[in-house]
C-alpha cells in the first residue's frame, strides 16, 4: 500500500485530493487493515480509501474545512469499508478458500455420488449407451436390471426371439464402441488401430 503516498489518492475529477486528506487517510490505513482484513487486496483498499477521500471532499466543498478530520475521516471509511463488505463479489470472497486450504477441506469431504471409477465408469456407460436406438437401450437396461428376455418381452409386447436379438444387436455395437471384437471365444480381444 506504499503506493499511497507516492501515487496519491483521486477525487472524481481525477486529481489529486488535498494533501491534508490524503495524510489523514494514510495514517487511517493501519487501522482499515485490522478492522477490515477480508479487504487485503490492494486494489479493493485503494478504492475504499479514494472513495472515502472523495466523500470528504466533497463534505468540505458544501461546509468547509472539517474541524476534527481524523475522526470523520474513520467514520467514512468505515462506512465505505462496511458497503464494500456487503457486496457480492467481496460475500464470494470471503467464503472462498486459498487453494491449499480447499484441496484439504475436499479430501475430508466423503463422496456421495461413488468412488472414481465408479463415476467414470457410469459416465462410459452412458456415452456407449447413446450410440444405441431408444429400443436397444431399453432392452439392454431391463437386463442390467437383473429382468429375463421372457419377462422383457412380456412388458413390451414382443416375442423372446424379438428381445434377444434386440439385445444381440445392442452387444454388437456396443462391443464395436468399446473397440472390442468378438471372435467367437469367451475372451475379447481389443482392437488395435
């Protein structure tokens, strides 16, 4: 903040406010910092001192000198300080953690939703799925289900033969998705580019 004193502070005209403002509010400075530290930032202090400079001015411009400036000088940037508190931006702030600080609170956070593989499993399995018509997929997620061709069909009005090659089918392509190839064995074997 020791720009302060060697840029000076601006009214709304873009001058520089008089020198005894300025003076006030750089001895004012320490204090701001301890009331308010949520306002760290150089900038977010700058503008809450320019502010309260600004203000007092222009109290000076309608009445005159001001008798006991350090004490109303406090008064509004406490006031400025407190309305930048109150907006969003700084609310997003303060309740956002450093880095280091969230990377912890986030390992001590339990999963609701399963663990890695599980996520990036379902996330395939729904990927895979949409290259699927609307009836494979339904064939195919009665049978994840634990539900039996017989009883599929009987829910669909379809024939067991009608259900299974439905399901052949929806195997084929998912098989053809996944880059797995099917020779007639029970292993698969990964199709290589």
């Amino acid at each position: 903040m020791e720009h302060l004193r060697t840029l000076g502070l601006l009214d709304s005209n873009g001058k520089p406010l008089a020198e005894r403002i300025q003076r006030v509010l750089g001895r004012l400075l320490p204090r701001l910092r301890r009331q308010f530290p949520a306002l760290h930032d150089d900038i977010m202090l700058t503008e809450v001192m320019e502010e309260a400079g600004r203000r007092i001015a222009s109290r000076e411009e309608r009445g005159g000198p001001i008798e006991k400036l350090h004490g109303y000088a406090w008064v509004t940037i406490r006031s400025v300080a407190t309305s930048r508190m109150r907006r969003g931006s700084i609310r997003l702030i303060q309740k956002t953690l450093e880095s280091e600080a969230s990377n912890a609170r986030l390992a001590t956070v339990p999963s609701a939703s399963g663990t890695a593989e599980e996520i990036e499993r379902d996330i395939l399995l729904r990927e895979v799925l949409g290259k699927l018509s609307q009836e494979e997929r339904l064939v195919c997620l009665w049978k994840k289900a634990g539900f039996s061709s017989q009883e599929i069909a009987q829910h669909q009005g379809r024939s067991v033969a009608a259900v299974d090659t439905l399901f052949s089918r929806a195997k084929q392509k998912l098989r053809k998705a996944l880059g797995v190839q099917d020779n007639g064995k029970e292993d698969h074997q990964k199709v290589r580019p």
